[in-house]
C-alpha cells in the first residue's frame, strides 16, 4: 500500500512540475483570480499529494486519507473564499486605504501565513478521521495535517508564487516590479491632476510624485466621481470638471460640474466615450499623447471596468511581449481606469485607489499618489499632436491653474 501511496505522488507532482499552469489549493486557492480552475482540478491534485505524502509519513491506508485530504481542500477553499469574500465587502474601505503597491507584498504575506493557520485548523478533522484509531490521534493528525500543508503551500508558492507578477502564469506572463516612481518616471513637464481620497480635494502631481499640492475645494464629493478637461474659448485653457464614471453600457450625460478650475497646457481627448465603440473592441482605449506614428502599442482598460489593463502591439507596428496587468482577489479589487499614456510611452491611470505609473518596456509599476479621476496636462506642444475640436492648442504652462468665481 506503501509503494502505491507513492506512485499515487509520483503521478500527482509530475504533471505540475512538467507543465507549470496555475494550480493552488487550500485556503491559498482564494490569491488567483483564476479561482474556478481551482476549485473543480487544483484541489483534488493538492489533496491526492498531501494524502500520499500522509499514508507514507504515518503508514496508514492511502485509499481513504487521500479522499478525505481532497475532500478536506475542497472545505477549506470554499470556507476560505466565503470567509475573505466577506471581510473584503466589509473592509473594503479600511482596506483601500491601507493596502497599496506598496504595501502590497507584505499584505500577501500575511494573508498567505493567516491561510496556512486556516488550512490546518480547518483540515485537522479530516486528518482526525483517517487516523482515529491511532494512538495519540490528536497529536499526530494536527502533526500530520500541519506537515501536508507546509508541503502543498511550499510547492505552491514556488511553482507559482501569487505575488511578484499581476496574471497569468510566471512561467507565460512577464513580471512586473514595484518601484519608487521617482526611479523610473520620464514625464518631465507634466502635470497629474486628480481627486484626493485622504480628503476629496483637486490636487495635482507630477508623474515621479514629485511637486504634490493642493488647488482647489471641490464642489462635491463622491467616490465614483472623475475629472473631465472641458474646451474652453481659449484653445490653450481647460476647465475642469467633474463627471460620474460611467459604465461599459451607459452614454456619458454631458452632466458636469465645474470646479471652478482653469488649466493653460495641453491634454488629448478622451477617447471611447461611446459605449458601442467600446463594445467593438477589447476595451476603452486610453488618452494618448503620442503622436500617431509612434503609436507601437495599444493601451487599453476593460469595457466593462474591470480589474485589468493592456498594452499590445500595435496592428501596423511591433512591440516588445505585450503585457496584462490584473489584480483581483476575494479580499482586494482594485479597478483599473482612466488610463492616459505619456509621450514616453509610460501609463499613467488609476488602480482602485491609487494612481500609479508604468513602464511596459522596464516592466516596472509604482505608486505615485493615493486619488482617483486623473487628467495629465503637459506643456510643450508637439506640432504632430492633433488639436482638440474646439481649434488649434498652442504651447502653454501646464500646472498654472486659476481658480475663478462661480
């Protein structure tokens, strides 16, 4: 029975180690988005493994520890996802402020280590079970419940550890890193304009979060709330306003309220405002400040305002391997929105709420300020940049905004 609880982990493991897909189980199942694939195919290969691995150590049958060790991660997902599903709709703004990219790893951290605790504590009676007439089954199932566990999440986090990269497999997907915004920013003249979350006031940045202040009280305050960078009768000024975010099957109302705020610089278009325009393609395309023919990627967030953000290879022009940033967990759900590129080609847009900064050739992601709605202004013209509709744009200051009576 010994040597064929072995073949039973020999079979087990070499799938994984052969072809390096995504398979969790446990409470740590909950950590990928993929969480379905989980639930019906990783936990049934994670407890065939920790019921071999049992009978082996223990000497016991494997026939029914490896049932109930399968059954045992089938609990502990469902348990685990309820259970964080929950706290995440109940904290979630405690959370949003707290856990951000910088934060990030070693929030996973500890929730990896808080699942561990849960995995044991919730499979220790199925271990109990297989060995209830054991000596000292107490002590040895908790023993042995805890040994299966420290195998599954070691072979878990190392063939696919759920930090460190966004989606996909490590193996398929390229890795972003963290970074200091201020390492890596290449945004000189330009101007982040954005809502605060400390406090719901218009604030601006630069893109390396450098040169933070506040303008200006805003008329109203809501969390689905965005800035919109309304023509003016000077070509060259903009006034900003705020506008609800609006979904993938809503047409934007042409409602807004005006802050009270000019800017002289200049910023493009939005573009997508056309929920059937969206629907055709991918997703919402981003503002764009570069000019047409240096176009090499296509950057665009989900239609329907989702947790997701693509940058691809352009139709006529190739790129490097294209990226698909997500973030998406039971606990945290950070949306990805209004996303604007640089002419650099850096990604400026807002995740839950934050708005961070990437680099899709550097692989490099970071924060650069707690806030949401942004519109970028810069402040050197290009002659190939298309003019808003409203005429012509001629070089100004970006960043000199002027408060006026309303």
């Amino acid at each position: 029975m010994h040597r064929s609880s072995l073949g039973f982990m020999v079979a087990a493991i070499a799938p994984v180690l052969l072809f390096p897909v995504e398979v969790h189980a446990n409470v740590i199942s909950i950590f990928n988005q993929k969480l379905l694939m989980h639930l019906f195919a990783g936990n049934a290969v994670i407890g065939l493994i920790e019921g071999a691995l049992i009978a082996r150590v223990f000497k016991i049958k494997a026939g029914k520890i490896i049932l109930l060790m399968i059954a045992a991660n089938y609990f502990s997902t469902w348990a685990g996802a309820l259970g964080l599903s929950w706290l995440g709709s109940r904290f979630e703004s405690p959370l949003a402020r707290l856990v951000t990219l910088d934060t990030l790893q070693l929030f996973i951290w500890s929730l990896i280590l808080a699942a561990f605790v849960g995995s044991v504590v919730l499979e220790w009676p199925f271990c109990m079970i297989a060995m209830w007439r054991t000596p000292s089954r107490l002590s040895r199932s908790l023993f042995a419940c805890a040994l299966a566990q420290v195998v599954s999440y070691a072979l878990v986090l190392v063939l696919n550890p759920p930090f460190g990269h966004f989606s996909g497999s490590p193996g398929t997907e390229p890795r972003v890193s963290v970074a200091p915004v201020a390492s890596f920013a290449d945004a000189p003249n330009t101007f982040v304009y954005f809502i605060s979350a400390a406090d719901g006031d218009l604030c601006r940045i630069r893109p390396d979060g450098s040169s933070r202040a506040r303008v200006a009280g805003l008329p109203m305050r809501h969390p689905d709330m965005k800035l919109f960078a309304k023509p003016t009768a000077d070509p060259a000024s903009w006034s900003l306003c705020l506008e609800k975010q609006y979904g993938w099957d809503e047409y934007p109302s042409g409602d807004c309220v005006d802050t009270g705020v000019t800017v002289r610089g200049f910023t493009p278009p939005e573009r997508d405002r056309d929920p059937y325009e969206v629907g055709r393609k991918l997703g919402k395309r981003a503002t764009d400040f570069r000019p047409e023919d240096q176009r090499l990627t296509n950057v665009f967030t989900a239609s329907l305002g989702d947790t997701w953000l693509g940058v691809e290879a352009s139709e006529t022009r190739g790129a490097d391997q294209p990226i698909h940033l997500q973030f998406d967990r039971l606990i945290l759900r950070w949306d990805t929105r209004n996303a604007t590129v640089l002419p650099s080609g850096q990604i400026v847009y807002q995740l839950g709420s934050q708005l961070v900064l990437l680099d899709a050739n550097q692989r490099k992601i970071g924060l650069i300020a707690l806030g949401r709605g942004p519109v970028l202004f810069v402040d050197e013209l290009l002659t190939s940049r298309s003019a808003p509709a409203s005429g012509p744009a001629t070089s100004a200051p970006a960043g000199q905004s002027s408060s006026r009576p309303r």
